[in-house]
C-alpha cells in the first residue's frame, strides 16, 4: 500500500456503491461545488467481473 499525504479541512469514510455502469459516493450537501480528492484504502476485489 502507498502512503499519501493530503492537506484537507474534513474527512469522511465512506462505502462506494453501484450506479448504471459506474459508482457514487455520497458526500455532505454542504460540499457542493468544493473539490475533494478520492484515496482507495482497501484492495480491489479481483474476483469481479469489472
């Protein structure tokens, strides 16, 4: 696993979850139109089909 440091203001822990043909995670509505950076913190599950 790599190691990133990311300066920030608010973290939140969240699980990805399907939609049509990509996926979403949902983030606080007080965060529209902020930019935010995506890190994975678990391995891929090499099992799927995807």
């Amino acid at each position: 696993m790599d190691r990133h440091e990311i300066e920030g203001h608010e973290v939140v822990e969240k699980t990805v979850k399907p939609t049509g043909n990509g996926a979403h995670v949902y983030l606080p509505k007080s965060w529209i139109g902020a930019t935010v950076k995506v890190v994975r913190t678990s391995e891929l599950d090499t099992d799927s089909d995807e």
